[in-house]
C-alpha cells in the first residue's frame, strides 16, 4: 500500500457554512499537527477567469488577491449571476477543468512535501464528483466527501447580515448533489449550530486513516 494525498470535498448550497466548516477542519489539523492539508475552491480558476475577462482593471496581484476581489465582486447587485453564468459556459466546454486543477495542484504540493492534502470548498455537480472517485481508484488520492446542510432561512439570515442575497436557486450547481445520500460526513448547519464538533470528528478520521495508512507502508 503505498500513501496519497487526501482530498476532503465539501457540499452544500450557497451560505450554508462550507467556508466555515473548511476552516475549523483546518484549525482542528493544525492542532493535530497531520496531515497537513490547505484550502482549494474548485471554482476558483473560473473566478480568476471570471475577474480577468469582465473585471481586467480589478485582475493584479496572485491568484489568491484575485479570488478574494472576485468574492468581494460577487456580493454585488447582477455579479454572482455572471459569475455562475461565466461557469456554466466554462464547464459546457471544459466539463473536467476544475476539478482536473484541483487534483493537479493536489498532487503536484504531495510530490513537493508541501501538504499532505487539499479541502475543496464547493463541490457543487455530479460529474465533478465523479471524476474525484474516479481517481481515487486509480490510485491517486484519497477521498472523503462532505455533506452540509442548512435550511433555506438559515442561509437566507447569512445572506442578509451579509448584505447579499440568496440568487440562481434552481441551478445546477445548487441543486444536482441535492439527492446524493453517499456522503462519508452529513453536518447540520442551522442558526445557531456549533459546526466545530463536527469539524473535529471529519479532521480526526482524516488523521487516522493518514496515519493507519503510513503505518501500513511502513510494515
């Protein structure tokens, strides 16, 4: 048995609490020292995309400066509904193109024993999905998918006291994943929900399966 990096994949719908849960599973790894493993937003090469394309004035610094300007972007009246659109148009060409990146990145900071792993933030289509469990049985990574939920008013009250709005509902990429039931984890994520247990138990298992692994190669 040989050792690969990890992804955990995240689901859920807009301001349901994939960012917040990305970020206590992170700080719970910290604490646990391993795996190390960083934060990868499967469309986040369509948001450079996106920014550099309709936004070239806004389009400096790395790619991180221009995923935070296009987040920044995205709260705006129209722009979210552009973004998604520009997407759309992006996955009907290229179906494979993100998650494709992120699986490239993945390996490529594996290889320089940079990080053990990468969190992806918004797993959103079953194709995308698919193509994740497809290379973890050639092999490649490992995978543990993610399943958070919130109620509609939940999001909305997130949405509000963040001045947005909830937008593009019965898109696909809000949607298609909504009858998926083969999650590894399902968090509840209502008003009020404390999601860093949950957090804890996801980083955890990640950590055990890391370390029953490497001890397996080591035999």
């Amino acid at each position: 048995m040989k050792t690969t990096p990890h992804i955990i994949a995240i689901s859920g719908k807009q301001f349901g609490g994939k960012d917040t849960l990305c970020s206590a599973i992170l700080e719970e790894l910290e604490v646990l020292k391993y795996p190390r493993m960083v934060r990868q937003g499967m469309f986040d090469e369509t948001k450079v995309a996106w920014l550099q394309k309709l936004h070239p004035g806004k389009a400096t610094g790395s790619k991180a400066d221009m995923v935070r300007i296009a987040n920044e972007l995205k709260k705006q009246d129209g722009e979210r509904g552009s973004m998604i659109a520009f997407g759309g148009e992006l996955r009907a060409s290229q179906p494979y193109f993100m998650p494709e990146v992120v699986v490239k990145d993945t390996l490529a900071r594996w290889s320089a024993m940079e990080s053990e792993g990468t969190i992806i933030t918004d797993l959103r289509l079953l194709h995308e999905m698919s193509y994740l469990q497809s290379r973890e049985r050639a092999g490649e990574i490992t995978l543990t998918l993610v399943r958070i939920e919130a109620s509609r008013e939940a999001r909305l009250a997130r949405a509000l006291k963040l001045g947005c709005v909830l937008s593009n509902e019965d898109d696909a990429t809000e949607c298609e994943l909504d009858l998926i039931r083969y999650w590894d984890f399902e968090v509840a994520n209502e008003q009020g929900a404390d999601i860093v247990q949950s957090a804890q138990t996801i980083a955890r298992a990640v950590a055990k399966l890391f370390a029953n692994r490497s001890a397996a190669v080591e035999q």
